[in-house]
C-alpha cells in the first residue's frame, strides 16, 4: 500500500503528517504565548487575540512551506 505523504513512525505507530503539525501547533503555542505577553503584543491590537491566533497560523503556513 503506496502513501503520497511523508510518514513518521514512533515505536511501530504510523504518524500521518497532520499528528505532526499538531504538535508543532502546541509547541508553538507553547513557546509564543509567554513571549508575546512578554514584549506588549496585546496592547498594540484591539482584537489581540485573534492576532495572536493570525501568527500562529502565519508560522505553522511558513513552516509548512518551508519544510
């Protein structure tokens, strides 16, 4: 049985690449959070959240695009 996308597995469990990206997502979010509570983002947007969750995005597409 032939896959068209790259695979990982972990200790014979086969990971499509969407598990992957989930994780990456955590970790970014992880990671992002503290750093932007950290530098002021917030107040320099009405609607932080959702720019919060826009850069998100923006790097997880650059990621994805680059790897």
């Amino acid at each position: 049985m032939a896959h068209t996308f790259p695979e990982l597995v972990i200790g014979g469990v086969l990971f499509a690449p969407f598990v992957i990206y989930l994780v990456m997502t955590l970790v970014i979010i992880m990671i992002l959070r503290p750093l932007l509570l950290l530098v002021g983002f917030a107040k320099m947007f009405s609607h932080a959240s959702i720019a919060e969750l826009s850069l998100g995005v923006t790097i997880l597409g650059l990621m994805m695009l680059l790897f």
